[in-house]
C-alpha cells in the first residue's frame, strides 16, 4: 500500500470500518473479542469475572439478533427478540456451546439476577419520563382489556381445546391458564406446587406439564407483537408507537407545562441508584408481604411521579439510563435468558398439532381482543395489544422479549401490571377451582 492509499486509509477510512457495527458492537472490536474468547475456550480455564460475562452475553446476543436481518420476511416481525432468546437454547441443547460457557452465563444470570436490575431501570425510566396525564389515565384503562381479554381467552381456548379432543379440564388447567399465569417463576412453578399438593403428587411431574404451554405462548405472542409492530408501519394511525393514548404533550413535560431539564452524568448515576433502591424496597416488602418485588417497585415510580417528587433533571436522567438498557442490555440478556432460562425439549414438547392450535386461540384472543376494545376507550389500537399479549408472555423475561419484538419497550410498566397482577391472580384462581374439581 503506498503512502497515498495510507493516507486515505489512516484514519478516516479506519474510523469507517470501525463504525460497522454488529448490534452496538464495532465490527474489529467483535472480531478481537470472537478472538479472545475462543482462545480461553481452548485454554480449558475460562474466567468468570463480570467483564468476561459481559463480553461473552453481549458478543453473542448481538450475533443472534444480527442474523435476523438477513432473513427476509422474518425481519419485519421481530424475529431479533426470538433469534437472541431461542437459537441460544438451541445451541446449548444441541451442544454446540461449550459446556465451560454455558455453566458461566448460566451461573453469572442466575447468581447476578441481572434481568430485574434491567427491568427496573426500563420501569423506572420510563414512568419518570411519562406525560403525567398519559400515566394516571393509561393505569386505570387498561386493567378493562386485560380483564375482558382474560375472560375471552379463558372461554375460546378452552373451547378450542375441547373440541380438539384434549379434554375440558386438561385444556384448562394444562393449556389454557398456564399460558396466562404469568411465566415460570411465577406463573409455572406455583402452579405446578398446587397442583402436585392438591393431588398428592410430586412438584416436576405437574411442572413438565405446565411449562411447555409458558414457553410456547410467549413465543407466539412475541410472533403477534412483531406482526402488530409491522401492521402499525403500515397503518400510523393505528398505534401510538410506545404509547397507550395521544397525551397531546412531548415527552418529559407534565400538565403543569414543567419541561425536563438538563441532566449531567450525575444525574444519570443518581436515576440509576433511584431505579435500584426502588427495587430493593420492592424485595422488603416481598419477604415482608410476598407481594412481587416489581409491581411494588413500579407503584412506588408511579406514586414519586405523580408527586411530583422527583426533579426534571433526575427525569431526564432516568430516561437516558432506560434509553442506554434498552439499547445495549436487551439482546445480551435475552442471549443469557435462552441459555439459562429456555429449555429447548420443553419447548419441543408443545407441538402436538392440537396444544399448538390451543395455544394459538389462547394468545390470538387475548391480543385481539385489547386490539378491539381499545377504540372503546380511545386507546390507541396497536399498542394497548401489544401490552395484552404480555399477558401470555413468560414473565419478565417475556416482557422483554415482546416489547423488543414490537419495539415498544416504553410499554414496559403496563406489561409488568399485565404479567405480573394478572398473572398471580389467574394462579391464585386456578388453584381454587382446582381443587373444586379434583
């Protein structure tokens, strides 16, 4: 190369290459970091400390959900969110991964519990950077959806079920409410612990039973939100885009006209600490009450908002944390979630034709149905699904996965409303009726 091609190679064509980027990550910096990480693969002594946990989750999440953009078709509907959850658990049932990274992200996810100091910051985030207005009336809204579509899917899906052979009570109690009760910490293992106590059986057999509904309902209501997010590019009016209704107001100014600030990187670390003080409340009254950590987290957001307890600069702060999660944390944690969390053989274990056509009925009511009654109560059509359809998802972790496909994390506090109340109070049902019937 001679000095003139040096030069117009040094920097400018260099700092071009380095602004190629798989996900958030610098193509040469991915390229070094593939580098390091096979060679400690190959060295038999793999580090476990957080950098290393971090490059390997954000190396391959970044990966998987790259490879959605090639696939034509599959890419308008957030096929990213599915890649980055899915191909993961694939690849460790598969055994693709070795074993020295998938026994380190697995213990680094489970040990850190890092998927609740996401939520928490998008939660956080978010309701600090809500018009006031648009708060208060999108809370006492969607609770009508949430409950309407519950009843409906509750009825159609067991219908469905029925009429396929899988038998009244077995869709039901098998099918239909493990899908909406909230996911697996939740949702699935409370469940199955009922159901084994009320008919004196051992906890894994009804936890077979129960999860592969969990899993496959939030992959289609993931598929439903892609699909949403793709009918909104083609039809603006119909959605929002991360709102539930028009506030008539931008973002960051309440109905006193009070305007956001300006926020230093103090004031960034200050809404970060806020977001995790607020979760850790949350836990007290958890181990106090056994009231859920993050709807207990969320009220107490939404209470300091409406307050007004909180400063516009630390709003303003609140909102770039959210923004930086929700840029670079989303697709590293769902890598972390599919390798730790997502059993591929449970997955599997759903596709008999008639489970499959159940769970579809299921997740397609409830999503449809906050679609229809949305225009009831000047809503927008879109979004109020989206957050609908969080009512099938695989708790938090289906939360994020939906709210990535349809690229509304913003939504994320009426998911959590739907998830997690929902969801505890379809355990706390099932498991009365239950026992009425056995």
């Amino acid at each position: 190369m001679d000095a003139k091609n040096i030069d117009k190679f040094w920097p400018q064509g260099w700092w071009k290459f380095m602004e190629k980027r798989i996900g958030i990550i610098p193509l040469p910096v991915f390229l070094v970091l593939c580098g390091v990480i096979f060679y400690f693969c190959k060295s038999g002594k793999f580090p476990t400390e957080v950098s290393m946990m971090i490059a390997v989750i954000a190396l391959f999440g970044f990966s998987c959900s790259e490879i959605a953009k090639y696939i034509p078709g599959l890419r308008l509907i957030g096929s990213a969110a599915i890649f980055a959850t899915f191909i993961p658990s694939y690849l460790v049932y598969s055994h693709v991964l070795s074993t020295e990274i998938v026994k380190s992200v697995t213990d680094f996810t489970k040990t850190t519990n890092f998927l609740y100091l996401f939520i928490a910051s998008i939660i956080v985030g978010s309701i600090f950077g809500m018009d006031r207005r648009v708060l208060i009336q999108g809370f006492m809204k969607i609770f009508v959806p949430i409950i309407l579509g519950t009843f409906l899917a509750t009825i159609i899906g067991t219908l469905v079920g029925t009429a396929l052979g899988l038998g009244t009570l077995h869709t039901l109690f098998y099918i239909v409410i493990p899908v909406m009760a909230g996911g697996v910490g939740e949702g699935a293992i409370p469940l199955s612990t009922g159901y084994a106590e009320i008919l004196h059986q051992a906890q894994t057999d009804q936890f077979s039973q129960v999860l592969p509904p969990v899993m496959f309902g939030s992959l289609m209501a993931i598929l439903f939100s892609g699909c949403l997010n793709l009918l909104g590019k083609k039809y603006p009016s119909l959605t929002g885009n991360g709102k539930l209704q028009s506030s008539g107001s931008d973002d960051f100014t309440d109905l006193h006209g009070e305007a956001s600030g300006t926020s230093d990187v103090g004031h960034i670390a200050a809404a970060g600490i806020t977001a995790i003080t607020l979760y850790l409340v949350g836990t007290v009254t958890a181990k106090a009450f056994g009231w859920p950590a993050p709807v207990v987290m969320l009220f107490l957001a939404v209470l300091l908002k409406l307050s007004r307890a909180v400063s516009p600069q630390l709003q303003q702060g609140a909102y770039v944390v959210y923004r930086f999660f929700a840029t670079a944390v989303t697709y590293p944690l769902l890598f972390a979630i599919g390798v730790s969390m997502t059993p591929w053989e449970k997955l599997i274990a759903s596709f008999a034709l008639p489970n499959l056509i159940t769970i579809i009925a299921t997740v397609g009511t409830m999503t449809s149905t906050g679609f229809f009654v949305a225009r009831w109560l000047n809503m927008y059509p879109i979004d109020t699904a989206i957050v609908t359809s969080c009512r099938c998802g695989q708790g938090g972790t289906g939360d994020v996965a939906i709210l990535t496909a349809s690229n509304r994390m913003e939504l994320m506090p009426f998911a959590q409303v739907a998830t997690r109340i929902g969801g505890g109070l379809t355990v706390l049902g099932a498991l009365f009726a239950y026992r009425y019937f056995h």
